[in-house]
C-alpha cells in the first residue's frame, strides 16, 4: 500500500492535492501540536474539510501530546486509521480501545529510537504499527535505515499469526529507499516529498508502487 503525506502538499488546495493520487491506498494526514513535536500543522477541523473532499481513506498520523485527549474525534469524524505516538501516553491500550469504539482502526507509531520490544505484548490491541524512519516533525529528512530492525520483528510476528496488523513505515521513503523498506516486511510506505514535490504526484505513487512489489 502507498499512502501519500500531505504534508508535502499545497495546503491551500488539498482537496485537488488529493485528487492528484487519487487510486492511493490511504492519505496520510500530518497532525502536530507544536508540543510533541517542534512543528505544527493542522487538526481536526481540516480532516473534516478533507473526509468531505477525497473518498481515499483518510490515514491521521497524530504528533501531539495528551493523544487519549483527541484521537477518538478523528475516528469519530470517519478518518480510516488514527494513529498516536507511544512516547505521548502512559496508556496506550485505553487510547487504542478508545478509537477502536468510536470506530476507527487504531494505529501505534514508534520514534526511531523507541525500541519495540515493550509493546509487543500490546500490539494486538492495534490495527497499525507505523515505524518511524526519520525523527517526526518535518518532511524531507533522510532515510533511518536502522528502524528496518523493528519492522522485521514485528513482520516476522504478523507471518507467524501471532499478530494482525498493518506494518507501515513513514520518513525518507522514496526511489532510493523503499525496496529496502519492502523487504524488511512493511505494508504500507508513507511519501510525502517523494509524491508532492513532483511534477506528476499520482505517477510518483504508481512508481513507488512498482518498486515496492518488485
Ligand atoms: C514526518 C511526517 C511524515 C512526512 C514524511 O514527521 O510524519 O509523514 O510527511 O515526509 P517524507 O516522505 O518527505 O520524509
Ligand atoms: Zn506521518
């Protein structure tokens, strides 16, 4: 699966942004705070705007402090996947069955230097594990190639059936990168800079698409 990041886009016309990668598995929605991290972005009265835009599944990355606050308003509103930080809460498994009731897919993202092994006791509460592949807060950062680590861990627990979820990697994907990520396991690639700063966003999707299936 390819989800395209906005992030990248133009913030001024995302509704015809989404329309340019339309055929995308999911769109990746940036949400940060200016707290978690150094950077902010957008919130909930933007993915409302975009869940009436695009019918593409709306994928909701929340960079924000106090996730059991806001996360359930995202799934409520109808995006697809609502994902949160483990470094933000004390207790992930109350924010994920909280999603999850309010009807959402319930997502658990790891920064690059969270380890993996504390939460996979409690990865069967989630629908989605994002790995993150750069330090969050800005698009077009390099490729961590490290994290491959705990995608394979994590894959090697989803072939075996211990777990279900999708394993979806986000920070530095593109041409260079994404059969590395590919072979490590992971469903689903995030691309921001890689898909919007083209100058053909939806042939950029099929491209990385090809890649990531050879
Ligand atoms: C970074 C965001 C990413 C960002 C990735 O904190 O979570 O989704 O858009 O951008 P690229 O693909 O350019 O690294
Ligand atoms: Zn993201």
């Amino acid at each position: 699966m390819i989800a395209p990041s906005i992030l990248s886009a133009d913030f001024a016309h995302l509704a015809d942004e989404a329309a340019a990668v339309e055929g995308s598995d999911w769109l990746h929605v940036d949400v940060m705070d200016g707290h978690f991290v150094p950077n902010l972005t957008l919130g909930l009265p933007v993915v409302e705007s975009l869940l009436k835009a695009t019918d593409i599944p709306l994928d909701c990355h929340l960079m924000i402090d106090n996730p059991g606050r806001w996360a359930p308003g995202y799934a409520e509103a109808g995006a697809y996947n609502v994902t949160f930080h483990a470094e933000a809460t004390e207790d992930p498994i109350a924010v994920a069955r909280d999603i999850r009731a309010a009807g959402g897919k319930a997502g658990l993202s790891v920064k690059p230097n969270t380890p993996i092994e504390p939460y996979l006791e409690i990865l069967r509460e989630f629908d989605t594990l994002l790995v993150m592949s750069v330090e969050p807060g800005f698009g077009g950062q390099s490729f961590i190639a490290s994290v491959l680590e705990k995608a394979r861990i994590v894959r090697g627990l989803v072939d075996s059936g211990e777990l279900q979820l999708v394993v979806e990697i986000d920070g530095g994907i593109n041409a260079d990168t994404i059969e590395q990520a590919a072979a490590a396991g992971i469903d689903c690639f995030v691309a921001g800079s890689a898909v919007y700063n083209t100058a053909d966003p939806g042939a950029a999707v099929k491209s990385l698409r090809r890649q990531a299936a050879t």
